[in-house]
C-alpha cells in the first residue's frame, strides 16, 4: 500500500505518514490536513579520523 506525509492543520505538530486509501485521507483533509514532502531522512557520517 502506498503512503502519504500529511502537514498537521496550521502546521502545529509533526507531520504524519499515512496510507493513501479515500478512508483515510478524506477526514485527514476535512480536518485541515495537507499532503507534504516526506522528511528528509538524515544518514550518519561515520568520519574516520585515520585518514
């Protein structure tokens, strides 16, 4: 099942992912809710000091 990141209404809160199914999405919507770039997910940098 696909997923979508909603905003919060307002933009108070963290974003939220979510299936993308009418059932979900619908009352997300109604409720203030929007779609949104997902996160961007941040990848450890392992420097190795012995270069």
């Amino acid at each position: 099942m696909d997923k979508v990141t909603m905003n919060p209404p307002f933009g108070i809160g963290e974003p939220k992912e979510v299936e993308a199914t009418p059932e979900i999405l619908i009352p997300m919507m109604v409720a203030g809710w929007n779609q949104c770039a997902p996160p961007a997910r941040r990848e450890e940098v392992n420097i190795d000091v012995n270069d």
